[in-house]
C-alpha cells in the first residue's frame, strides 16, 4: 500500500535544529535571551515535542481537558462543556480558537485561505471516488462549511457536525445566501455515532484529526457512521521533519499562511498511523494521495508526496462500495 514518507530523522543534528528553531519561533533573542511578545493564538511549538519520537499523541490523555485550557488561555471564550456529552473527544483549547476567528470563515484571504485553496483539490479527490448526486454525506468538524457547501452544490444531501458554535452558525449564513441547502448542527461525533451507526454513504472529516486529544477513538466513531460499502475521506497533516518545517515554520512562521498556533507538532498524524486506527476501526485503505505547496506559485496541487499534507480514503467492507441507482 501506498504510504507516506516518515522521514526518519536522527539524532543530535535534528535535537540542535528543534532546539533553535523553538527558541527562534518562541520569539526569544538569541543573544540577549529576551523575552517574546505576546502572539495571536499565543500557542507555542512545545519544547517536548521530539521530531524523533514515534508517538506524538498519548494514549492515556483524557477526552476533554478543560482545566488545562483555562489554564493556558483563560481569555478564550469559554467552552460550552454542558453542551457536549461527557465522551467528547474534544480540547477545548482548539475549539475556542476556530471560535475567535469564526468571522473570517469565507474570507477568500483571511485566515482561512488555505482551506478555501485546498477545497477544489479534496473536491477532485472525492469525487473521483464517489458519484456525489444524491450521496447521503456527513462532513464531521465541518466548520464554516467550505467542504459542506461544495459537496452539496455538487448534488450530495449534506450534514455538518462541529462542536464549535460560531463557525456553524456562520456556516449556515453562508449557505443561505449562497441557496445551498445544507443542514448544520452542534453536536459530537460521539453522540451522533450513536443514534445514526451504518447510516452515511460518506463521511468526510477534513482537517479535525490533528486537533483532537484521540485521533485514534475519533476514527472509531467515524468508522461507524459509514455503512457497509459506503466510504471515509480524511485529511490530516504527517509528522516528520519536512512537515515540522513546512506546515509550522513555514506556513505560520515565515510565510504567514495560518495564525501562530493553528496547529501543535505533536498532533500530526502519520499515514501509518491512520492504516493502522482505520485497520483498528474495520475499514480497508484505498489510497493516501499528497497534496504539495508550491512556494513560489503559492498554489496546491495533488501529488504523490504525502510527507506533509495529506488526504487518505477508506471503505468500510460489505455492500456494493457504489451501488446502481435506484438499488
Ligand atoms: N473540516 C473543515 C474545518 C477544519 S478546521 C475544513 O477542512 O474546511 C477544524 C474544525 O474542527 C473546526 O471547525 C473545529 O471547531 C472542529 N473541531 C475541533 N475539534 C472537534 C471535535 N472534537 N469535534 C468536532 N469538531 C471539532
């Protein structure tokens, strides 16, 4: 199968490398040791995040860590934990992050540009894959609905899950004036797995995994919503040294693509990773496909080069993967 480079990166040279560049990103002057300014998100590439070490994520974090969030940022707005069931595989710290910048969902050069940029290249990859008239479809940590609408546009009957208040609510502003009819709602993947298991032609989940305390239980869950046959989309971001530099140093710090602190290292997902949760959850790969930034184009294109952003396709066994109409 088809996975992608998980560059193995060695030794004391990285060690030196990272230690710099989070001194550097952290904003601390090397000579004088001054302190940094405080930033937008006022995240930071944590100093424990190793570029060497297998797993980023852990196993034994708890679902929820609001205490934690509080702690770190107790200016974000606080997050509505009555809301969302115990279960919730959520960091309440991300959520208020897409909450603040809410506004600027549909801003084609805000904040969000590289998701507008990468839409038609998801798009390409799905529909490649799944006749879309029709498709019954739930795009998990929808967001202001850049994914959604387009699905919906191109004829799938669409449902957006988020458990952040204020990109929903943009998102169905947006696809009211835009006379796209897609059904929103705030609600975790948890709870929805559970009153709707088997009930989804395709589930989309782009962006989300890298923002999770659980990426390996929230592919379970997304798992279950797909029915025998039906398909599952992901897109996440691989951890390696190319995307260390690429999707944190260049793309927040050098070129200012995405806000400081969009996205924490140790949160990136290999491919392997991802085979092996899906493998975990019952679903077969199909592909993983690279999508590659061109710095000087500045434009994405789909490539084979999974090393820093990638999208990957499932299927969960059974049925006819794409049955006849009318079947
Ligand atoms: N999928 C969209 C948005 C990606 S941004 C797109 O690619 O266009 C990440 C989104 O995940 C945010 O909207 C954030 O609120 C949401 N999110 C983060 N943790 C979540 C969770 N545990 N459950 C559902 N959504 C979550």
């Amino acid at each position: 199968m088809p996975e992608g480079s998980e560059a193995s990166d060695s030794g004391c040279v990285l060690a030196l490398v990272e230690g710099l560049l989070a001194a550097r990103l952290e904003g601390v002057n090397l000579s004088t040791g001054a302190a940094p300014p405080e930033r937008f998100f006022g995240s930071k590439i944590r100093p424990q995040a190793g570029l060497k070490t297998g797993r980023a994520y852990s196993e034994t974090e708890p679902l929820v860590y609001s205490a934690a969030c509080r702690k770190i940022r107790p200016q974000m707005p606080r997050f509505r934990e009555s809301r969302v069931s115990a279960t919730a595989n959520v960091d309440p710290y991300e959520i208020a992050k897409f909450e603040a910048l809410a506004e600027r969902w549909w801003d084609p050069h805000g904040e969000f540009k590289p998701l507008h940029e990468l839409n038609p290249l998801r798009l390409e990859f799905i529909r490649a894959r799944l006749p879309l008239p029709g498709a019954r479809i739930i795009d998990v940590g929808c967001g202001g609905g850049i994914l959604s609408e387009a699905l919906a546009k191109a004829g799938a009957d669409v449902i957006g899950i988020d458990l952040a208040e204020t990109p929903l609510r943009v998102a169905e502003l947006h696809a009211l004036e835009s006379n796209v009819a897609v059904r929103y709602r705030l609600e975790s993947v948890e709870d929805h797995a559970a009153a709707n298991a088997g009930h989804y032609d395709a589930v989309t989940c782009m962006e989300l995994l890298e923002h999770v305390p659980r990426p390996d239980l929230m592919l379970g869950r997304l798992a279950e919503l797909v029915r025998p046959g039906g398909q599952l989309f992901l897109s996440t971001l691989n951890r390696n040294l190319k995307s260390f530099l690429l999707a944190i140093v260049g793309a927040e710090y050098v070129l200012g693509l995405v806000p400081r602190g969009t996205h924490d290292y140790e949160r990136f997902i290999r491919p392997s990773e991802l085979a092996r949760w899906a493998r975990g959850a019952g679903l077969t790969l199909r592909a993983f496909t690279g999508i590659s930034f061109d710095p000087l184009t500045r434009q994405f294109r789909l490539s084979r080069d999974t090393g820093v952003n990638y999208l990957a396709h499932f299927v969960r066994p059974g049925a006819p993967a794409n049955p006849p109409a009318g079947a």
